[in-house]
C-alpha cells in the first residue's frame, strides 16, 4: 500500500485546504461552473460591536445560510427576519433560485417555516434524542 491515513489532531486551513483542494479541482472538470461568493451580514450594538449575523455561502445558484445568530437582547425584534431577507434579496440579485439551510431541533426550525421554509430532510437521533433539520426555500417558484 502506497497511502496511509493519519489523524490530525489539530488542524490548520492549510490542511483542510489540502483536502479541499483536489476535490475543488475536480468539481471545476466534472461539474457545472460555478464561483462561489460569500454573503456575510452583521448584526452591531450601539457601540458598534459585532452581536450576531447572518453568514453563508453562494454556489451552484443556491444560498447556503450556514449561521444566523441574533443576540438574546434583541430577538422578538425582527431582525432574524430581516437578515433572512437581505440575504434573500442578496441572493436574488445574483442569480439563485434557492436559500437552504440547517437547524436542530431546540433551535429555530418553526422560526424559518414562517418564513416560507419547508424540510427537505430530517436526520433523527441528532443529537441524541432529537432531531436535524434541512429547509429549503425557492426564490424563483413554489417548491412542490
């Protein structure tokens, strides 16, 4: 055997990106082209200091929201909503058709279903005893 595995008990982005790296290279061959854009959009208290956001990424015309955090001061006030929709709208403006998303079960599923979400999958047990769930949204038409 010419490889071996080993485990790296703390890695650095240099060697996620050396992972990352040849899969990168064969999506850019064997899929479609795509770039891939961040949207990032911060949440300031009064002083001017960073309390939360929303942070994804774009690709393959779709918005991957990977966190929403809003600052326990602030929820009930509409900005998870309105970060929802900057992002929406961002995500419109270039090009997508979709936002997905992900969120466990004690955190913000019935939040994202008022905003028009739905579940395109669940992974149960996770964690333990609860559940994991993926939303979907389309910008472009109703999703079936």
């Amino acid at each position: 055997m010419t490889h071996s595995i080993v485990l790296k008990e703390k890695p650095e982005q240099a060697d996620v990106m050396a992972i990352a790296k040849p899969l990168q290279k064969f999506n850019e061959t064997a899929g479609p082209k795509t770039s891939f854009s961040a949207v990032v959009l911060q949440v300031l208290d009064a002083e001017g200091n960073v309390t939360g956001g929303l942070y994804g990424k774009i690709g393959y015309d779709w918005l991957h929201v990977e966190f929403l955090v809003v600052p326990e001061s602030a929820r009930g006030q509409g900005i998870g909503r309105s970060l929802m929709q900057q992002a929406e709208a961002i995500a419109l403006e270039r090009g997508c058709t979709g936002v997905y998303l992900d969120t466990l079960e004690f955190q913000a599923r019935g939040f994202y279903e008022k905003l028009g979400y739905t579940i395109f999958g669940t992974l149960e047990d996770f964690p333990q005893g609860g559940a994991h769930y993926f939303l979907r949204k389309s910008l472009t038409q109703p999703l079936a």
